[in-house]
C-alpha cells in the first residue's frame, strides 16, 4: 500500500471517513485542485476509513485527483474519527510533511482555496495550528456554542471561535506533540469525537505561537438536530475537554485575559442554510432526563427552577457545568458527563427560545456575550480545583 508513495511531501490532506461514499469525491477533488494550485501538486491525500459499508475507499480512489497521488486505509483502532486522524498524523511525520489539512468527509461547502487559508499560517511561520472560522446558523454547532467555546476562552484565554469545527491545519511542530502522546490516547474518547477538542487545546497550551482562525466562510455539511444525535458526542467532547481542563490547570490557571485568536484571510459574506431545531423535544427531553437521580442531583438547588421553566438560563447552565467539572476532577467518573446531557438539551432549549427571531449577526453577539458570565466563575473553579 504504502510502497508507491512519495518519499516526502509539502501537505498532507486528511479524510476521515465511515460511508460517506456520496460525499468524498466532491472533498477529495477539491482538495487535489487546491493541492495543485498552491502547492504545485506536492502533496498527498489520505482516506483514513472505518470499514465503510457503502465503498467509500472506492469512490475515492475512483475519483479524479489530477496528478496528486493518494491513498486509502482502514485504520486500526478503536472506531471512530480520532483513530483516523492519529494515523494521518504519523503518516504525515513518516513523509516529513510541514503540513496537515483535515476535512470532513461530508462537505458540501469546501473549496480549493480553503487548502491555502488552512495552511498559510503556518506556511508563513506564524502559527503550528488553525482552526476554522465559518459563518455558521445560529442552532449549528451547538456543543461549541454552550461549551466548548466559552469554557476554552474563558480558562485558557485564547477566544478560538470553533475548537471542534473538524477543518484543520496542522504544523511539524504540533505534530511531534501530538505523537508523544498518541498511544496514551488511543484508547479513550480521543479516538472518537473527542479528537477535535484535545488537538485544539493541546495547541492553545503547547504551541509557542497563536493559534490562527482561518476564514472559510459558511460550513455546509450534514446537519444533526441538537436534540436527535448528539448525545454520544457530547459525552466524548465534553469528557475529553473536561480531561484537560483537570490535567493542565497549572498551565491555565495564571490566564486572565483573554486574547482573539488572529482571523487569516478575508471572511466570506455567504448565506447560510437554515436548520430546524425542536425545542419541544428538547424540553421532552430535559424533563426526561431529570428522571434520572444523577441528573436530578447535578441540578441541584436549580431543580425547581428548571422543573417549572423546562429549560435552562445561562446563569444556571454555568452553575451547573462549573460543578459538574469540580465534581469531575475527584473522579474522573464519565457517567457524571453523561449526567449533564438533558441538561445541555435544556440550556440549547432556552438559547433557541431567546434568539428564535434574531437573525444570525445578533444570535453570535449572545453566544459572545456568554463567555462574561463563564469568566466571573473561574475564580471560584480555582480555589475548588
């Protein structure tokens, strides 16, 4: 498999994959024009698969890549996107590559110079790691929107707009990071979900230089209904960034300003498809999950409040999470994660309520507005943790 590869290569692009057989070949050719055009074709496109039903490898392989050679595997692993994208990383540091992209394997929205904005930072020696920076519809990306966004800027101090966005780029530095503690990892929930938040904190606390945003205008993708599917990836994000957060509170713990991750490129005025939101279901779903003795016990003085209002405010949401981490970093007890999922439907229920007539411009000034009241409790989380 590997014997026709080059030697070495400028970029890697990444693509991890579980049947996404209709969707890759848009990612890869794409990838290959931007490969060609700012890279002067040296590079290589990986498909990093997890036993796709549907031929996805095929598709791939099949598809028109120009003169940028690729290669598709299953990875070996636990399943899931972390395990994918660890072996992109070691293939990449095998062909000493000074760059990797990641793309999400169901994209509908990338374009060839996304492979230049994802890179140029760290092209240009300004940075050993970029996020995305996409215009978003205010009910996508809701993990990052309640969680992972505010509680990263808050604590570590770097305001990184989508620490999972699932679009990166990644520098030889970060690299040799990311492998030393790869097999530590590679049996936790790293290799699942949890891939996005662990590289991007990992980035914030290692790397010598920023972390970059790089504007790529709007992500369009297949979305998932809050409500419907995103419970086992809030476990494994939320539990990996709470991992972190325990871990390295040395590092964070003297941060207390907060500094905008540097935008690279101009950004996009693009239109962004709507999504649909169930606020009744989630509300169902809050209710239901209040059933739950764990749950009920994490509500704690708020129990009545949420009972009567069947949702969350901020101000109770932030309570509850900054307890749940305090409670967490005794045990380290995934259950107590798991716990915090009606909850977090609850709090996206009261977000979905108060911005349902607000147009997207004025929705993100709330979610910025949020990381207020996620900082006035960092003083507390010290002296608990």
């Amino acid at each position: 498999m590997l014997q026709n590869l080059p030697k070495r290569v400028k970029v890697v692009v990444g693509i991890p994959s579980y049947n996404n057989a209709e969707t890759i070949s848009f990612v890869s050719e794409t990838a290959a024009e931007g490969i060609f055009e700012y890279f002067g074709s040296d590079g290589l496109i990986v498909n990093a698969d997890g036993g796709s039903k549907d031929g996805t490898k095929e598709v791939f392989m099949k598809t028109e890549t120009k003169n940028v050679p690729k290669i598709a595997y299953d990875y070996i692993g636990l399943p899931g996107k972390g395990s994918a994208m660890l072996s992109v990383i070691e293939l990449a540091k095998n062909l000493d590559a000074k760059a990797i992209v990641f793309l999400d394997s169901d994209l509908k929205s990338v374009r060839p110079w996304w492979i230049e904005r994802l890179t140029g930072p760290i092209m240009k020696g300004l940075s050993d790691y970029v996020t995305p920076y996409y215009v978003r519809h205010k009910y996508d990306g809701t993990i990052t929107n309640q969680v992972c966004y505010p509680l990263v800027t808050s604590l570590f101090g770097q305001a990184v707009r989508q620490p999972i966005g699932g679009d990166f780029g990644v520098g030889k530095n970060m690299i040799d990071v990311y492998l030393k503690t790869a097999s530590s990892v590679a049996k936790t929930d790293v290799a699942r979900f949890g891939i996005d938040i662990w590289m991007t904190t990992n980035a914030i606390l290692n790397s010598n230089k920023k972390v970059y945003q790089a504007a790529l205008g709007a992500k369009v993708h297949d979305p998932k209904d809050p409500g419907a599917d995103l419970s086992p990836m809030f476990k494994q994000v939320v539990g990996t960034l709470f991992d972190i957060i325990v871990d390295s509170v040395s590092k964070w713990k003297d941060i207390d300003s907060i500094e905008e991750a540097p935008i690279y490129g101009e950004i996009p005025q693009v239109a962004v498809e709507p999504i649909n939101i169930n606020i009744e279901n989630l509300k169902k779903q809050l209710l239901e999950g209040l059933k739950n003795e764990e749950t009920k016990r994490l509500a704690n003085d708020h129990l009545e409040t949420i009972m009567e209002k069947k949702k969350l405010p901020l101000q109770t949401w932030v309570d509850i999470l900054f307890n749940a981490l305090i409670e967490y970093s005794k045990n380290k007890d995934k259950k107590l994660v798991e716990s915090l999922v009606p909850l977090y439907f609850g709090r996206v229920a009261d977000f979905a309520e108060l911005t349902k007539d607000m147009n997207e411009v004025e929705a993100e000034k709330v979610i910025r507005d949020q990381i207020k009241v996620f900082k006035n409790k960092k003083v507390e989380l010290m002296k608990k943790l």
